[in-house]
C-alpha cells in the first residue's frame, strides 16, 4: 500500500475501521463465527429468562467464545501449514508466490468494481487452468507456436514416431510442410537423423499427388521410414496428427474446422503417451511401407 492511499484511507470517517472489521470477518473462519454468535446468544438467553445468574450467563458466553477462538486459531494454523507445505518447493516458486499473491490482491481490493479489478481476476483464472494443465504433464499452446514440436525433436535421443493426415484443403494439401514452422520441424528432423534418431512417419492421404510423393521420396532418402496409408483404411477417430519422442513424450495437433492447427498440445502425461502410441502403432500396421 503506498503512503497516499493509506493516506486517503485515514481521511476517510471510519474508513480504516470499517475495513479493518471486513477483513477480520472475511479472514475467521466460518465455523467460529458461528460458534462466536451462539455463545452470544446463548448468554443473553440465559440472562433474561433467569435461567442462570447474570455471572454464570456471562461465563457460558465466554466459555463459548473461547472455544470458537480456538477452533479458528487451529483453523488458521492448519491453513499456514498447507501453505507453509506448498511452498515447500523450487526457489523462484517460494520468491514469488507471495508477490504474486499481494499484486493480485492489490489489485482486486485498490481497484475494486474497475475493469483492472475484472482483468485480474480474468488472468488469474486463465493462470489457473494453465498450472493446472501443467500439473498434469502437459503444455498447451496455440497453433502457430512449435517450440515444443522442434524443441523435443533436437532432444531426441533414440526415437521419433509421427502421424501426419494430408487431407484436401483450400491452402493445400502439404501447404504445413512448406511453412516456416514445416521447415524448420523437417530440419530438426534431419539434425535427429544424423545422430542415430530412428524415424518413422505414416502419411495418412485421400488422394495421391506428386507433391506427396516428393515428400516421402525426400524424408525416405534422408533416412526415415516413411508409410504411406489410404483414407478410409482405418477408423476416422485414428486421423490425428502426431509425433511421439522416446516412448515417453507426444505432441498433438488440435485442428479447427478449416485443417488448421488451432492448438498444440506437448505432454509427458502417461495417458496421454500411451493413447497416441495406440493410435500410432494401428496406422503403421496397416500403412505401406518400402522395406
């Protein structure tokens, strides 16, 4: 909080007051004050249907405020622990939690009904879902970024599988292997070749064409075994395009309605390996291959 807006605070009647005890109510848990209210109640039940003295009503009432107290104090303990058990981690994670925590705070509170406050709670929440993909092995980006398609083919060490379905489109058919982002895979690939990388790559076609068969005779004579695999030969569910590294890492093409990549997935999620292994080893099995 900076010096003028503790400033404006303090100028402000009752303000610091008011939000002090908004905050106290926020921070307690429900529980206690719930408990906090009974005993209240309690004491003034008794008080005026004589049911106790004046003393004893008052020590009841006190009796059950003490033991909602410590019911939230444990509470509060409990919650310090998980975060103190949490953090527990990487050094740039504990460094920076707790900032991130107060600007995202600051924020919601110092702006509070702006559009700042809004979009903080927009990107907290898409941080959210993002740490929680990585959580589960994968990183999802969008369809024009392939630092992990070419980033995971320089750091293969034995070997590559990929799936690739050329289907008719308005930019063509092999339009993505004339890209910038095509090029650039194919040349990680011929990095991978050269270090003993055993590839190979099943082509999923509709109809044959002599740009396609220019593509296989190329990547066939830099050494990847290439397939060759007919529209309708297996089940549609199996047209996916795919690249699995090692056996312990994959990556998918989320395609859009046009045959455009719209998304990336790269994950090491064993489910996620295993399912595109799967469907990998079915398109090769019943591809056409030279050898």
């Amino acid at each position: 909080m900076t010096r003028d807006v503790a400033r404006e605070r303090l100028r402000e009647p009752g303000g610091g007051h008011t939000r002090g005890f908004v905050r106290l109510v926020a921070h307690t848990d429900p529980v206690a004050l719930v408990g906090i209210t009974l005993s209240i109640s309690l004491s003034i039940v008794l008080d005026l249907s004589n049911a106790a003295s004046g003393v004893e009503s008052l020590l009841a009432g006190l009796m059950g405020i003490t033991i909602s107290l410590l019911v939230d104090s444990l509470a509060r303990a409990e919650r310090r622990f998980h975060l103190r058990t949490l953090l527990d981690g990487p050094p740039w994670l504990v460094r920076t939690t707790t900032e991130l925590a107060g600007a995202m705070r600051d924020a919601a509170e110092q702006h509070a009904g702006t559009r700042v406050a809004l979009e903080a709670q927009r990107r907290y929440e898409q941080f959210r879902l993002e740490a929680e993909q990585l959580a589960d092995g994968r990183i999802i980006r969008r369809g024009d970024e392939d630092e992990d398609l070419v980033g995971a083919t320089r750091t293969c060490v034995h070997r590559l599988d990929g799936l690739t379905n050329v289907m008719p489109r308005v930019s063509g058919e092999l339009s993505w292997w004339r890209s910038e982002i095509g090029r650039r895979y194919w040349e990680a690939n011929l990095e991978a070749l050269q270090r003993g990388v055993q590839i190979t790559r099943v082509f999923v076609y509709a109809t044959p064409s002599d740009e396609l068969t220019a593509l296989v005779q190329r990547q066939r004579a830099a050494g990847a075994r290439v397939g060759l695999l007919p529209l309708g030969v297996v089940s549609p569910q199996l047209h996916v395009n795919l690249t699995l590294w090692d056996g312990s890492s994959c990556w998918e093409a989320h395609m859009t309605a046009h045959g455009e990549i719209g998304e990336n997935q790269f994950s090491v999620n064993r489910t996620d390996v295993d399912r595109l292994t799967r469907v990998f080893a079915l398109c090769a099995n019943a591809a056409t291959f030279e050898d």
